[in-house]
C-alpha cells in the first residue's frame, strides 16, 4: 500500500501550515503542498522546502535552488527573511525546526491512523520496516523514511504523514537521556515498542539501568488506554515494567522466549537467508516465515505481530507478509559476487554496529551458506560511543566469533585491535588502521565460496570495503532460494 498521499490529495493547503505554524506569507502561495523537504536536493515540485539549519549547512542557504526546483514554497525564519526576493513564496517563522514541530503536532492532531511508535538499542530500524510490510498489505501506512528517529527526522516523518492514514509507524531514537520524550508526545502512540536495552552509547551513561530510564521516555507520550511492548527476555524488563505501572499504563504486552510472554516464541528453524517460527501471538498460535535470517529477527517478529494486532491489523495476514521483509541498506543486504571461477556472498552490515548488533550479524554470518572450499569471513570496524568498556566489549566479540564458527576475522581501526590481539593465530586474517587501508587486503583474500560480512559504526567507514567488492567483483541481489 501507498505510504505517500495519493497523486491528486495534497499533503496540506498552505492556509493549513501558516496556521500550524503561526507563519506569515509573503509572495504568492499555491493551495496545494504535496509534500515537505528539509532537502533542496531531493526536493520534488509542489513540496514546501523547510531551511533547517543543520550542524553542517544552513538551509537557508539553498532557498533560492529550491524555489527553482519547483519548490511550492519556502518556510525561512524571519531574521533572515531579507536575504530573499520581496516576492519569493515564503512562510515566515521564528525558527524553521520550531515550526516544522508545530505542524508534526497539527499534522498528529488531525489523524485518525493507529499510531506505532518502535525504540530500542538494536532492530529499530528493522523493526519498523516489517511493521512497514506487515501493516501496508493491509491499510494506508505511513513510516519513517530511512532512519529519521532524531530532533528534526521524527517531526519531518510526522508532518509528512497524510490524513487518511490506517496505520502510522515512527521510529524514536537517541544517544543521551532526555531526547526521546520531546519526540514521544508529538508522536502520541497508541502502541509504543522498545525491542531492547543493550550496552550502546555507554560514553553517555553510567550503565544498561540509565539506557533503560532513557528508552522508557517514550512511555510519556502514550495515548490514554494506548499499550507497551517489552522483550520480556531482556535484563532490563523488569525496570522498564516498573516504569511504565509508575506511569498508569496498565496495558504492557511481552514478547520473548519467556515462558510468561504474551508473544512467545515456541520454536524457530533458522536458515542462512530465512526463519521458520512458531509462536503464540496474543493467545493465538501462528506458523510462519521471516524473510531475514537470524535468531534477532524472529525475537522481532514477535514484537511486530503483537504490535500489529494491539493496532487492529489481521494476525494471519500479518504473519503472511513477514516472509516479504527484506532487510534496509547496509543492515544485511546481501550481494552475489561474480568471480573469475565461481562465486561469493557479500552481506553489507555497514551502515552501524553496537556488541548485540555485532553478535546477531556473526550469528547471521554462522549460518550463511559456504562453498565447498569456503570461508566464513568476518571484516569489522570499530563499534564506537561505548565509552570506559570499549575495549572490554570489542575484546568480548571473539566469543561470538568461537560460538558461530568464523573462519576469518579481519580488523580495522584502534578499538577493534583488542579483539585483534584477542584472536586466535588461526582465525586472524589481517589488521589494518583504517576501513581504506584494509580494502586491498579483503579484494586480495575472498575467493570463491566465501561468505563474508563487513559490519562496524557509521563512523568507521566499513562502506569503502564493501563498495570496494562490487566495483571489483560485480555481481547480483543475492536471493532467497527458499522464498524463489
């Protein structure tokens, strides 16, 4: 289903966002908006272009490209309304970012969709995309694009949500305590989701409690009656439980393997591009397949389904369309590289990397399928904001590394050299400073029947080692084979 407004309903009038926002007009403004950018790029004509300032660019600066790239109009702030023509087609604020909260909660004000809302240290992103599949076969559904889980990217994905709406989806993200709860109440969830609390951002808390006390803000913005989806297997369950009942809510539904779960996980085959899951959902039993592998997948997937059906969508249609669920850019795509004799899996986990995400994506790699004389490689980067047990934590992945059965590990970067030096002689395959200074020994090493990973933070640039590959070794969209 369409998560965009359909092509002839506008997304808003102009009178309806200088309303939201308390804006002036200046110059002549069309009725229709069709969409909002804070992108000048991007931008499609007939959107209203927010100049946002950023930690880089001033939006402002793009005003003028924007109009001509057929921007419907402008939304600038009013101490710099002078830097443009006397009739440029603008609506003028105090501040661009505040105005584009106004009309998040304008935009939330008029909806009548069950609203969604998914945090959590790890599978957020993910979590939110089979929601994604999972709502849209049966409803208008709305999501956030990408990762837009900030300041600026949860009112952006909210002003951009269309009226008539049956489903809305946002993701809530933060890396210090007190930035999920401005987020939250605009949001205003019927049915808000933490999936876990693991040891990420640790250089900005004092340990997993003060993750937890953060991840559970998003309780302060939950509709009256609305409920809570925890991971009843997680050590933070009972915290986060406890906070919630503070709080009033008395609707807290539980997801895991936990005998106790309200979604409980039964049993699951896993398969090196799929699940097979049985569990009970609600009280309902449910066979069924996930399309990603992986056991953090299928833990997910109970989340989704009782998030699904606490928002009024059908559980056996829900359960269907989990076998669609691909994953997003650099969060396991896989690739079939061509070689000169054969061929080699490429999974591309580089988009970001905590310890959970680091042992699920070895886990994911544990299972891939390998050629008669292939390996399973490992290429990671430094996992980074972990503070005083950083190297603790990159030391602590090689047990991970034993458990799954990698064949080869190759490191990169000053925090991965401790797992480096933990390795065992026979597992090191190389170690360099740098994500580019390890791109040519990986191009020099995989050979056909390899399975190889490459995961690390955003921040540790593993990207350049896996576009390395597909510029050296062109090759295809790996498929599924159970699902072909």
């Amino acid at each position: 289903m369409s998560t965009t407004p359909n092509a002839t309903a506008a997304l808003w009038t102009s009178d309806a966002m200088a309303a939201a926002m308390h804006a002036a007009s200046n110059g002549t403004l069309p009725q229709d908006i069709s969409g909002i950018s804070i992108d000048s790029r991007t931008l499609k004509a007939g959107e209203a272009y927010f100049a946002i300032l950023g930690a880089v660019h001033d939006g402002h600066d793009f005003v003028e490209a924007a109009v001509r790239s057929g921007a419907a109009l402008a939304v600038v702030e009013k101490a710099k309304r002078a830097r443009f023509a006397s009739d440029a087609p603008l609506l003028v604020v105090d501040n661009v970012l505040e105005g584009l909260v106004d009309l998040a909660r304008a935009a939330r004000a008029r909806l009548q969709a069950q609203v969604i809302a998914v945090t959590g240290s790890v599978g957020k992103t993910s979590t939110k995309e089979a929601l994604h599949r999972v709502l849209g076969a049966q409803g208008q559904t709305h999501v956030s694009a990408a990762s837009f889980n900030n300041h600026w990217g949860v009112p952006l994905s909210l002003a951009r949500c269309p009226a008539d709406a049956r489903f809305a989806v946002f993701e809530i993200g933060m890396n210090h305590a007190g930035e999920i709860e401005p987020l939250a109440r605009p949001v205003r969830p019927h049915v808000a989701v933490i999936t876990t609390v693991e040891p990420v951002h640790l250089e900005f808390f004092d340990g997993l409690e003060g993750i937890a006390d953060a991840k559970a803000e998003i309780f302060a913005g939950l509709e009256p009656g609305g409920a809570v989806v925890l991971n009843r297997d997680n050590s933070q369950f009972a915290r986060l439980e406890r906070r919630a009942k503070q709080l009033g809510i008395s609707r807290i539904v539980t997801f895991g393997a936990d005998e106790k779960s309200d979604a409980r996980l039964i049993d699951v085959a896993l398969h090196a591009a799929c699940s097979a899951v049985h569990a009970n959902i609600l009280g309902h039993d449910v066979t069924y397949k996930v399309g990603m592998p992986g056991r953090h997948m299928a833990m997910n997937s109970l989340a989704v389904l009782a998030a699904a059906s606490l928002a009024g969508a059908d559980l056996a249609l829900a359960s269907l369309a989990l076998s669609h669920i691909e994953p997003a850019a650099g969060r396991g795509v896989r690739r079939v590289l061509e070689m000169a004799v054969g061929e080699a899996t490429l999974i591309d986990e580089s988009y970001n990397a905590n310890p959970a995400s680091m042992s699920a994506a070895l886990g994911v790699l544990g299972q891939a399928r390998i050629g008669p004389h292939g390996r399973r490689i490992a290429v990671l980067g430094d996992m980074l904001e972990l503070g005083a047990s950083s190297a603790e934590l990159h030391r602590g992945l090689n047990d991970a590394i034993k458990a799954h059965h990698i064949d080869l590990v190759y490191c990169c970067g000053p925090l991965m050299k401790n797992l480096w030096d933990a390795l065992s002689t026979g597992k090191r395959g190389g170690y360099a400073d740098s994500a580019a200074n390890l791109e040519p020994q990986i191009v020099a090493a995989i050979r056909a029947g390899d399975a190889i990973m490459v995961k690390g933070s955003f921040g540790s640039k593993m990207k350049t080692i896996v576009n390395a590959l597909e510029r050296r070794f062109p090759g295809r969209t790996a498929l599924d084979e159970a699902a072909v």
